[in-house]
C-alpha cells in the first residue's frame, strides 16, 4: 500500500517538494531475524537536492503503537534551505 502526503504536507513536514509511505507485510520466509513481519518505507524528495528513503522494519508488538512511531520517525528528517 503507498500513502502520498500532499504537496502542502511534504513541505510542512519535511521541507520537500514530494513524499510518499510504502507500507509492507512480509512473508514467513522473509522476516528480519525472524522477528520483524512489516516495513514501512518513507520517501521523500527535494529538487535539486537527492532522495531519501528510510526503512522501518518492526515487530507486531511495535505495530499495536505504530502510529506513536510513525510520528516520530516523520520528525527524523527535514531539509534545510
């Protein structure tokens, strides 16, 4: 599932020009130490100014307090002028 924050969102959280979250539930087979089932991807772009993407990797315990999370990863990264 990919969510895009709106222009007027990306610029107010993170002073970008486009952002988008990608939200995965992986497979038995490909969970992170066998523990971590979901990732969530954020992306976010500037002109002229790179790429970012940051990946999450979290337990079900994590995902009953994800939105707690998400809040705080959403302040990780903004870009400077």
């Amino acid at each position: 599932m990919v969510d895009f924050y709106s222009t007027e969102e990306a610029h107010k959280k993170f002073n970008a020009d486009s952002a988008m979250k990608l939200s995965i539930s992986l497979a038995p087979e490909d969970y992170y130490k066998n523990d971590y089932k979901y990732v969530d991807v954020l992306f976010f772009q500037k002109k002229e100014r790179g790429f970012i993407s940051f990946f999450c990797f979290y337990t079900d315990r994590a995902r009953g307090n994800f939105n707690h999370y998400w809040k705080k990863i959403e302040e990780a990264f903004y870009y400077e002028d």
